[in-house]
C-alpha cells in the first residue's frame, strides 16, 4: 500500500507552517497525470503509433462523486474514444456523461492505476493556486482506499 501526504504551506514572517485555511478552501488535492490505459498503449505499439504524453495537473479528492471523473478536453487531447454513456446526478440533476479507459500516476509516492472506465466532466475552471484541476478522485477508488482528513491540522492521507 502507497501512502501519500498532503499538507499545504502558507508562507509567515517566521518561516512556512501548515495551514488548515488552504486545506479547507482548496480541499484534499493531489498531482496526477492522465494517459490512455495500459491495453491502448500496448495496441499502439503493436501498430507503431505514437502514444500521446500525459497530461499533467491536480486531482481533487471527491467523497461525493460515485465515479472518478476526468475533464473533458483531456480525453479529447488524449484521443480516447469513449466506451459507452451514462447517466450522472449532478447538483443541477440528472446528465449524460461519457464513459472512456484512463490511466492514471499518482507522482509521490508512485501510484499508478488504470481505470475501465472514468466519466467525463466539465472542469473549466476549476483551479488552485493558478493550477488547473484534471480530475476528481470519486468514491470507485476511494473503496480501495484508506483516506484520513484532519481539518484541523490542515493535512490529509490516503493509503492506496
């Protein structure tokens, strides 16, 4: 199991500290970089065709999305052709969304998983500190997980 810590730093007179204020307005993020699945990148080099890079930024961690959930103009950078569609409960109620294969790395400590399938999602937007947010970590994932959220001392954990 890899374990991760996510704690934010806020810059004072007397050095950096944690502050819980970032962990409450940003929410539990962490880095991520999205390509296509490990079974598509074996098929392009069967047929010799360049595989895209991956697409780097922040993921945030979602209790309330059922699914993990990919913005929707990485897929299309990415080329990957969805696999089916579904409807999603959004807060604006029901949606259809597109399913597509997905990998994902978790950069420190390594993670990687591939995903049959993530739903696509508008994340237009959607930053912190000036960085885009790719992806919401949904409850699919969290099932094989260990997640810790401690508010007060401003940091998270997730064991995977």
């Amino acid at each position: 199991m890899s374990i991760y810590n996510g704690l934010f730093l806020q810059q004072s007179p007397t050095g950096n500290k944690i502050s819980p204020h970032i962990l409450y307005s940003g929410g539990p993020l962490i880095s991520v970089a999205i390509t296509i699945p490990n079974a598509l990148v074996q098929l392009y080099q069967k047929e010799q065709r360049p595989i895209p890079a991956p697409i780097s930024g922040i993921a945030l961690i979602d209790t309330g999305a059922t699914k993990t959930c990919v913005h929707d103009k990485i897929m299309e950078k990415l080329g990957v052709q969805t696999t089916g569609v579904t409807t999603t409960h959004t807060a604006n109620g029901p949606k259809q969304s597109n399913l597509y294969p997905a990998h994902f790395s978790f950069p420190a400590p390594k993670i990687e998983i591939d995903f049959n399938s993530v739903l696509e999602v508008d994340l237009s937007g959607q930053t912190f500190q000036n960085q885009q947010i790719v992806a919401l970590i949904g409850r699919d994932l969290l099932s094989r997980a260990v997640l810790v959220y401690n508010g007060p001392a401003g940091m998270f954990t997730i064991a995977i």
